[in-house]
C-alpha cells in the first residue's frame, strides 16, 4: 500500500466486515458503518429465553474454505467442532431417513427407475462445470428432463415450491446446480458423510470476535449507524450521512446492502441505473426459533415434500450442536419459510405464526404436545437472497456506479453458488481485487 486512502463500508454483515479486513492488510484506512446494533447481519444471535444462539441457522461445510480462514485468522479455528449429521425427509405423512445411499433406496414414495433417474439427476448435476449452460434452462423444465414427470411433481417439485414460492417459474436450472454442488461437497468424499461444523457459542462469537480483531487494526466500526445517502463530491470523493445526520467524506465507498437498497441511498445515480439494481429480485425469510423439552428427531435437516405445510422445512440445530454447553439443555428447531419481501406473513404477530406453524409441527410429530414447547420466537429477513432467474448474470449490474469511487459489492453477485457465508467472502475478496486493480490502473 502507497498511500492511506480513506474506505467507508456500508453494512457489518460478513460481507462488509471481510471486505474491511482485506483493506485494513493492505493498509487502508477503514469504517464501517451498520445500522443495526451489532455486527453479522443475518448471521447474528438474538437472546430466547436467557440463550444466546444465531437468529437463522446456520452451519460451516468442511469445504467452505473461505469461511474457515477466515475463522482461523481471527484465532477461532480451535474452537470448530465437527459433526456426522443425518438427513431426514417428511413425505407422505411419514419420517424418513435419508443419510445414506442404503436409505435412498429404500425410500418408499417412489419407485426403483424413478430412483434412478432421481440419482442420476443428482450425479449429472453434481458433475456440469458450465453453469452458464443451465442459467437459460427453466429448472422445471431441467429437472423434469433428467428425473421424468413422476418425481417432478412428487419430489422436486414440492422442494422448489419450498424454497421459493411461485418464483419457481422464473428460476434458472443454475439454482438447483448450486444447490446440489453444496449438498455434495458436504459429503466426505468415499464415505459420503456429511459433516457439518459449528463455532463455539455459534456465529455470536464469530462475529464478535471478527468485530474486535477489526477494531483492534484500527478499523473504525460504527454501530446503530444507519446511512441514509451518499454523494459524489467535485473532488472525486464520496459524502455520506447517516439517518443521525452526521456526515463523513472518504475517497472510496462500498455498499454491501442488496441492490435495491444500495442505490435507495444514491439519490444522483441515474434513473435507469437505479432500475436495472431494483430488478434483481430477492426472497425473505419468517424463521421461528422454538425451544423444545425434548427432541424431535436425530435429523439436522429434515426436508418436506407434502405440500400444505406453512414451513420449507424443518432444522433441528440440537442435531448438530451440544446441547447442554450451548443450550442450557434445551431443544432447538428452526421451522423457516421462504417468502416473497411483500409477503403478508411479516405483518403477522408472533403469535399468529405460532398458531399456523406450531398446529402442523405437532401434527407432524405426534410424541410431541404443546407443553413440550418452551419458547416460540420469529426471526424475519426481507432480503436474504436473490432469485437466480433466467440469464441472470447476464443481467446483473456490475460493482462499479456511474457515480465514480461508489461501488456496490452483494450477495447478488454470487453467481454459481448458493446464498452461503463461503461465497459471501469468496464475492468480497474477489470483487475487491477487481476495484483495487481498477483503481491502480488509473492512477
Ligand atoms: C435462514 C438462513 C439460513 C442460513 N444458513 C446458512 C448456513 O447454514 N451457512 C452459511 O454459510 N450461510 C447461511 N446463510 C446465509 C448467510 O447468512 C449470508 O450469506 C450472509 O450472512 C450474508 O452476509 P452479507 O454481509 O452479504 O449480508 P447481511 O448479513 O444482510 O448484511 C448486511 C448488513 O447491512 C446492514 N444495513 C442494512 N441497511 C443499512 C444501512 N442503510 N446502513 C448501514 N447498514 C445497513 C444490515 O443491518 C446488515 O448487518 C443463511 C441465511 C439465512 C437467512
């Protein structure tokens, strides 16, 4: 580094904390500046009924490379546990197990063919390198190719309305691709385990640790400092303000909010710069959080395919993590629906999601009873990801504004991943070569 050129981050979610961790090694000057009144964004804890535990589940993969050094730099990597999970699967008003080659097959809701081609649908998926290729394909219209109408409707079909609602139609085929990648590169190689890893005091600590060892470079990290605009200055530098109405200059800014978000705060970008940044579409999340006497199954996931259900599935944390260290003892399931960001259901109470979520979970396991159910919290996100629809990364607008020295830097840009914290660094660290080269060119 030559010179100590000033960066303002916008949001202390992974990806703004990551990109300010890269500038502080290499010698800039950094703040960040998030809204809320910690750092992690949707990675960061709530406190239920006296536990501290992350808002929305979260898991680390063995081969979530970015993820672990990441860990490891800020001095956590001893405290990574590594779990055997298993896999469930809720059809046809009964529980499966799903965790190895032996169960799938002998998973009764389909037949033998429709097995194998359900198999081989994932093996095929599992080995395409070109992405580009499925990002024009309908996954509907993929998926039925390669597993036949029978396990569409039955198997697929129910996944997809899961986790996406209706927004199914307009997804690219890239979407199941990256999904199935990341389901296979959780499994061992040869054995086929999964296995799945979590912090000490989960994504709580992570994320506290990753605030301090920011702080302690010298990163200036301003909570409950929510921007409301910036503005390109006559000298080529950037001015922000905060809602407080305090305002900053730096010679560079980087927004890690969603694009919508990110250009609502740049009143000058032009108007059809700002639409095309609005046209990427994300999905929400209601993700209730109830603690439970007792456990419900060995499974970590436990994927649904009835249809009816008001949750996309169901993860049961306690699967994963030690109980009594982490949970005084108490039972964790999470019950999340994927919606769309106008979604009713983020109007309703607690207490309304209560009703309709908790009637089918009891319902769905008749050992348990409503006094089993010790703690009932919902976790809301309007933006989580945005939907891969067809020819999307041909459409997505690039990180670098009209407005000079404004850049916009999101989860939007994984291309050929799932929303996952590995890819939400691997996005930050790539990007910002790009911006840093850009900028040395120009000098
Ligand atoms: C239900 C669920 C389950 C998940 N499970 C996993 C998992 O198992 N494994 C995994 O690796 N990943 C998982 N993820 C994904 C992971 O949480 C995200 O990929 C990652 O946290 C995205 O980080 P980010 O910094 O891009 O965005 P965010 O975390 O959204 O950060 C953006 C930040 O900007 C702040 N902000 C917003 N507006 C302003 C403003 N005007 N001014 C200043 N700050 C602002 C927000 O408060 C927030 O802190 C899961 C996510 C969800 C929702």
């Amino acid at each position: 580094m030559t010179d100590k050129q000033s960066w303002g981050i916008i949001g202390g979610g992974i990806l703004g904390m990551t990109l300010a961790l890269r500038l502080k090694n290499a010698g800039y000057n950094v703040t960040i500046f998030e809204a809320s009144s910690k750092a992690g964004g949707l990675t960061s804890s709530w406190e239920i009924d006296g536990i501290v535990w992350d808002r929305f589940y979260h898991v680390i993969l063995m081969s979530d490379l970015n993820t672990r050094k990441i860990i490891q730099e800020i001095g956590l990597e001893n405290d990574i546990n590594w779990v055997e999970t298993k896999t469930g699967f809720y059809s046809g008003g009964k529980l499966y197990s799903m965790s190895n080659i032996f169960e799938f097959f002998k998973f009764p809701p389909i037949n033998l063919v429709d097995k194998f081609r359900l198999g081989l649908t994932i093996f095929v998926a599992s080995k395409i390198k070109n992405w580009q290729k499925l990002e024009k394909v309908h996954v509907s219209d993929w998926l039925t190719r390669w597993s036949g109408k029978q396990v569409f409707d039955k198997i697929w079909l129910p996944l997809l309305k899961a986790k996406l609602g209706d927004n199914y139609k307009n997804t690219s085929a890239a979407f199941i691709w990256s999904t199935i990648q990341r389901m296979y590169a959780a499994r061992k190689s040869g054995l086929k385990k999964e296995m799945f890893g979590y912090v000490n005091g989960g994504y709580n600590v992570i994320n506290d640790k990753f605030a301090r060892h920011l702080i302690e470079m010298g990163v200036d990290f301003k909570l409950n400092s929510s921007v409301s605009q910036i503005k390109p200055l006559k000298d080529g530098s950037i001015s922000l303000q905060t809602a407080g109405t305090e305002q900053y200059e730096f010679d560079h800014v980087v927004s890690t909010l969603s694009p919508g978000q990110s250009v609502n705060i740049a009143d000058t970008l032009p108007e059809l710069e700002k639409e095309k940044h609005r046209s990427v579409k994300y999905l929400g999340v209601i993700c209730p959080s109830v603690l439970l006497s007792k456990a419900i199954s060995p499974y970590y996931v436990t994927n649904i395919t009835d249809t009816g259900t008001p949750f996309t599935g169901i993860i049961e944390m306690t699967a994963l993590i030690n109980k009594d260290k982490e949970l005084k003892g108490r039972n964790l399931v999470y019950l999340p629906k994927y919606v769309n960001p106008e979604d009713n259901l983020f109007e309703s109470s607690d207490d309304e999601i209560r009703k309709i979520f908790l009637g089918t979970l009891l319902n769905m396991y008749p050992q348990l009873s409503e006094s089993d159910v010790l703690y009932f919290g919902v976790a809301k996100a309007r933006i989580v990801f945005a939907l891969p629809t067809i020819g999307y990364s041909n459409s997505l607008p690039g990180i670098q504004t009209s407005i000079n020295n404004f850049f916009i830097v999101n989860s939007a840009q994984i291309l050929n991943g799932t929303n996952n914290v590995n890819e939400t660094i691997q996005v930050a660290e790539t990007k910002l070569k790009i911006i840093l080269n850009d900028l040395n060119k120009t000098k």
